[in-house]
C-alpha cells in the first residue's frame, strides 16, 4: 500500500486487488491473529470492555480503523462467550458525494449492515470556529455520537482508537500540552454518564492495521475533512516523527511510553490533579514527613 503524506491526513492506496469477504474475514483469525486479533481480545480481557448483555455502538467513519474494528466485532459476535449486541452507526458530518459513495461500498464489500445520520457539523465548525475547527468539530461529532449511541439503546460507544494513537496523544499532551495525561482504554462521559466509551483497538498497532488493509485490498477513507484540510497543524506527525527517531536510540520506546502510564510514582511529581482536584507538590510534601529522611533518594 502506497502511503503520501499531505496537508491534512495521510492517504492509503492499496496497491492490490480486493480479497473475497470470505478471504477477509479470515486473515483476521489466522494470519492477524498475533498481531490484531489476539490483541484485540486482549484489550477486551484485560480491561474488561465488554459484558454479558451490552449492546455496543461501534463508530464507523469509514476509515482504516474503524473498518477493522467493525470486522473485528463481528468476529466476535461469531465466537461470543456471551450475549451482547451491536449496532454499526457512521455519522455523516457533511461529506463529499464521492466520499459518501466510497464509503458505501465499503460497507457493502465487506458486509457491515451500517445505519448513517446526516449531520451538517462541517458547515456549522466552518461558520463559528474557522481559524482552528477540528477541536469543535471532534466535540460535535463525539457528542452526536453519544447521542445517538443513547437513542439507539446502547451502554457503550466503541472508537477506533489503536495504540499509535494512545502513545502520540500521551506525548502530544507532554510536548504541547504540558501535562501527562493519556488515552484510557475506557471512560465514561459527564454528559452521558449512562455510556461507556471504549476503545477495543487499544492494543493494535498502526503498521499491523494498515498492513492487513493493504493486503485485503481495501480503499478506506482518508482525510474526508471538508473544512480544515489546509488548516490543520501537522504537531501529530511532528510526534511521530520523534517517536520513529527515539526508537533508533531505544526500539522499546514505544511500548516504554504506555508503560509509563501505567507506572506513575505520584510522590515524585510537581504536581497531579485527581477527581478534578489539583495537588501540588508542596502541600504533599508538609503531609509527608519521611519526603524529608531520604528514604526515597537515589
């Protein structure tokens, strides 16, 4: 598969021929199993995803991701240990004709019984947000999506978020943001507490997701942004491209960088916020008096 890298999002040419649905749906039980499906049901496993009798919205966009996790899930639904249920839902923000064609037979191809909600959140993000629309536009669209995830019956949204995702977001946040925050594998909204986000691709990473879509022969959506293509700034390239130079120095970084989210000594920090509360280093220390008997020097 070709990749090109532009203004906007990178753009994924399969230089094969599509593969038979039957062919598809079973590379990601054999050929992918080490690399996508036993990663997939590990995230489901190890933090517990999904439940006896969830019914579970799973968020197409009709890019790589998405496509996959929607495979994925129906996989799952073929070897469930339990009941659950699932409803396929895309949320049109305002695409292209052509757009919209690719991503119907998409869908069609790979056999995704997908329902698609017009929503004309492109023009309105170009109107009230023009010089930086895609914050806007993220929180319009999750919250569509939320919404009708609710009116559907669902208890939990499923995202496409995979582990590139996670460790950039968690880097873009330090290098941009100044702050360690990262990507959850699930979290519940303030809004709509009565659903739970997931992201059942948390483990999966890019190269594995963009190698099975070249080899199936799939043209996933790329950039189908129709306000912002020329706009975006390009910082999560900027991250991948210290990460890729990072793992010159160390190949474990990138496992090193979620890990690092997972082992966070709070007694060393500046700082922390909980439960919407900030902490700061001073306060703690005073509580803390061992801080000062050098039990914890080097």
């Amino acid at each position: 598969m070709e990749t090109i890298r532009g203004e906007g999002c990178d753009t994924l040419i399969p230089t094969g021929e599509r593969k038979t649905l039957s062919e598809v749906e079973l590379s990601i039980t054999k050929k992918y199993r080490k690399k996508i499906w036993s990663k997939f049901t590990k995230a489901l496993n190890e933090y517990q995803l999904i439940e006896k009798g969830d019914r579970i919205a799973i968020a197409i966009s009709g890019g790589k991701d998405s496509l996959l996790m929607a495979k994925l899930f129906q996989e799952l639904k073929r070897h469930q240990k339990f009941e659950f249920d699932v409803e396929f839902l895309c949320m049109d923000p305002g695409y292209h004709p052509q757009i919209k064609e690719l991503l119907l037979d998409n869908v069609h191809y790979l056999s995704i019984p997908l329902k698609i909600y017009p929503a004309d959140i492109f023009s309105i993000v170009d109107n009230i947000a023009q010089d930086y629309p895609c914050y806007m536009c993220a929180r319009m669209r999750r919250g569509f999506l939320y919404a009708k995830a609710r009116e559907l019956g669902c208890n939990k949204l499923a995202l496409g978020h995979h582990f590139n995702d996670v460790i950039e977001t968690t880097m873009l946040n330090m290098v941009y943001g100044g702050s360690f925050k990262a990507m959850p594998p699930k979290l519940r909204s303030k809004n709509f507490p009565e659903i739970e986000l997931i992201r059942p691709l948390y483990y999966i990473e890019e190269k594995s997701i963009i190698k099975w879509t070249h080899e199936m022969g799939i043209w996933p959506l790329n950039c189908a942004c129709m306000v912002a293509a020329k706009r975006t700034g390009n910082k999560r390239y900027v991250i991948k491209d210290l990460i890729e130079n990072m793992k010159k120095i160390n190949p474990s970084v990138e496992t090193n960088i979620l890990r690092s989210t997972q082992n966070v000594y709070q007694d060393t920090l500046l700082g922390f916020i909980s439960d919407g509360q900030k902490h700061d280093f001073a306060d703690v220390y005073a509580k803390r008096p061992w801080f000062a008997q050098g039990e914890e020097e080097d």
